[in-house]
C-alpha cells in the first residue's frame, strides 16, 4: 500500500519559471469520485495511468496508481470519465532539497496555477518558496472535483498575487 502525503499552495508569481527543469502536458479525469475513494484516469506524453485515492486523513491518503495502455485512457477520457477534462502543465521545480509541481491549468480551468509538494512523512520540514501563497491543501474549491466545477473562481485568487 503507498500513502501519498502532499500540501497545496496557490501560486504568487511566476519567478519559479527560472526553475523549471522538466514541463508535461497532462489530461485527466475521474471515473469515480465518492467520499471514501476516487478513481482518477490521466494520460500525459505516450504514458497512462489510473490512480485509485482514499478520502484524506489530514494530510495523508491512501494511494495506489498504476500504469495502463494510452489507448485505455484515451478511451477511457473520451467516453466514461466526467467532464470538463482536466488540462494542464506540470513544471517541476526544485526547491531547497525538494521537488515542487506546479500546475499551470488550461481549458475550463484557465488561469488558475498551484504548487504542489509531496512529502515524505505529515511532520516533514518544509521550506516554502518565495512565489508560493496561500495553502489550499483542505480547501475544496482546489481538489480535482472542485477544478472541474469551476468552484475556484469563487475564490479571491488575489490572495496569490
């Protein structure tokens, strides 16, 4: 069993740019999405995977994520998961010892931008760096479900800037 254990930030300016070393474009999906689980499709590159989460204990969550064929996902994306698709950008960044992903939304989703980080263990040290904002970790607006409702734009992203 694989944990995953990660904190959420919006993104204040894009000074992390200058440190970007690798960038992907990702779409991705859900075929389920329950308060005890959810099932997530995502195709990036020539690569698939469908990732299986629990519902998250603090920072924590159950994790189990496997790769499929491209073809599957794309199936999959085209005619089972809900819409609006989730596209976007990953950029990892590192960051004092660590390794930063930060998301740069398209689509339905444009304009918004979050770093996230993953941690290996909930009392790990973190050094936040200088263009991230607000923690989003527990705020609905920005998990998968709320991007895809298009509940952040309710949000006063001025908080990031």
């Amino acid at each position: 069993m694989s944990i995953e254990i990660e904190r959420r930030f919006l993104v204040s300016s894009d000074e992390w740019r200058v440190s970007a070393a690798v960038s992907r474009s990702y779409r991705q999906s859900y075929l389920s999405r329950t308060s005890e689980s959810s099932v997530r499709v995502r195709r990036f590159e020539d690569h698939a995977t469908i990732t299986v989460k629990g519902p998250r204990v603090g920072l924590a969550r159950d994790e189990f994520e496997y790769r499929i064929p491209a073809p599957d996902a794309d199936y999959m994306l085209g005619k089972m998961c809900v819409t609006p698709i989730i596209e976007k950008v990953r950029h990892l960044v590192d960051h004092a010892g660590m390794t930063w992903e930060v998301d740069v939304y398209h689509g339905e989703a444009c304009g918004l931008v979050l770093a996230e980080v993953e941690l290996d263990r909930i009392d790990q040290p973190l050094v936040l760096p200088q263009w991230v904002a607000a923690e989003v970790t527990h705020d609905p607006r920005y998990c998968s479900s709320g991007i895809v409702q298009g509940l952040w734009r309710d949000a006063d992203l001025r908080l990031a800037r």
